[in-house]
C-alpha cells in the first residue's frame, strides 16, 4: 500500500532526528530502522540532500552543519501582534470562511477575527482556550497530531480536515519566501499549509518577520505566485518590491501601516 504524504514526511523529520542523534547512519541501517526499502531511503536523503539539511559522503550521511547563507538580514524584526492584527482585520468581511496557521501569534490574532462574525478554521490547538460565549464567529480546531515544540496541530487528519473545506481567506506565517516559492519550519507544516492554500478561493495572505526574504530555508508549502499577499515588520528596499511583484506578490509594511 502507497504511503501517505504525511506518514512521508513524518519518516524524514524522524530521520533528521536519528542521524543528528548518532552523528551518522548509513543507508542500509535507516531502511531496516524505518522498514522501507533501500530505494525508498535513497529517494528520502536525495530530498534531504537537496534541501541542504544532510550531506552524503562515502558509505554513510550526516547532518549538514555548513551555515545556510540567508540574505537580507539587515531587515529581520519582530512582527507586532497587535500590528498584525489590525492588518488583518482589513481583509475580512462578515460571514468570511477564514483558515489561520497556526504561529505565535495566531491564538491573538483568531481571538480578535472570531469577533468579526466569521467563521474561523485552524491547526492552532491553543485556540482551544479561548473562551466564545457572545462572539458572534466560530472557530473550529482541526484534529491531528501536536507536533513538538509548536502550537501546530499536523499529520493526515489535519491535512485531510482542511481538503473538506473552502475558504475565503487564509493567514498563514512563512519562514521563508523568494521569487519561486515560499516554505516552513518543518516537512509536516508544509502540507498541512499546501492544502489550506489549495483550498482557499480568495485571497491568500502570508507574513514573516522579514528575515529570509529572497532565501527559501526549510520545506516548500507552495509557488510563490500562488500568493496575493506577503506581510513584513518594516520597510523593505524598493528593489525587494520589484523583486516580489514579478511574482505577482504585494509587500505590506507593518512600520508604514503606523
């Protein structure tokens, strides 16, 4: 039987795992640890290898310690919750379908949309504290697996939730984005947000705190082009806008928001 993407991608983040824990492993000792066979590992570390998170050498891979040379990180900051928020609220409308990736400021900032009588879909679990007696929107949690160390809830039924669903808007945080595509943190948060932006018919609105702009670190969620939308802390040199549009993308600046 054909392995889910999900199971895939839990099987090379568990790899990662394995071989930064051991320092090293060879291919013939993650196919027997992970019950695949040897073509399969091969197709793993070729997709690892190509990502630049594990190096092959003779007999064996390692983890890949060569430091990612990440542009442009004069612009990093931190995006403000309360900035984004406001920026946010701007796009929706009453009765709006809205997916929210879960991120650290996503809990705020469904806290604050549900209250605008839309109806709210999420991967954040810790949405689940927050209290709805009179707020005129709902918000409903996606099932899955927590996956460690986030608020983001992954996996096939996270995946397979958002693909029962159409919405009119999605808010979701990339860890990185250029000309081509744009990415995330982690294998199983790049297709659970894949699908959410499959599956939303409106517009599709990312935000970052600007750290990777121009450089694509972790896994592709999606083209590029795909996106309407890409929010950023602070004012950005004019040829990063004319570097984003050529994707068709428009950079909204939090600091000229102000």
């Amino acid at each position: 039987m054909k392995a889910s993407q999900g199971s895939v991608y839990r099987r090379r983040e568990a790899m990662i795992q394995y071989i930064e824990r051991r320092g090293q492993a060879t291919v013939n000792e993650l196919a027997v640890l992970f019950h695949v066979s040897l073509v399969t590992i091969r197709r793993d570390l070729l997709f690892l290898e190509k990502k630049r998170l594990i190096e092959r050498y003779y007999g064996g891979v390692r983890i890949n310690k060569i430091p990612q040379p990440y542009h442009h990180q004069e612009q990093s900051s931190s995006i403000e919750t309360a900035g984004l928020i406001q920026f946010c609220q701007s796009f929706v409308q009453r009765k709006q379908t809205v997916f929210v990736g879960a991120s650290k400021h996503s809990t705020a900032l469904i806290e604050a949309l549900v209250q605008l009588a839309i109806t709210i879909i999420t991967n954040d679990y810790q949405a689940l504290s927050i209290a709805q007696r009179e707020d005129p929107g709902m918000i409903y949690l996606c099932g899955g697996e927590l996956e460690a160390g986030t608020n983001a809830l992954v996996g096939d039924i996270a995946t397979w939730t958002f693909s029962k669903f159409d919405a009119d808007l999605c808010f979701l945080e990339v860890v990185g984005i250029n000309e081509h595509e744009i990415t995330s943190r982690s294998l199983a948060e790049s297709f659970v947000y894949r699908t959410m932006l499959h599956h939303t018919k409106g517009k599709k609105i990312i935000y970052t705190d600007g750290k990777h702009l121009g450089q694509v670190p972790g896994f592709m969620i999606d083209r590029t082009f795909s996106m309407d939308h890409l929010i950023v802390p602070r004012e950005v040199p004019a040829y990063l806008h004319t570097y984003f549009a050529q994707a068709g993308v428009v950079i909204d600046s939090l600091a000229a928001s102000k």
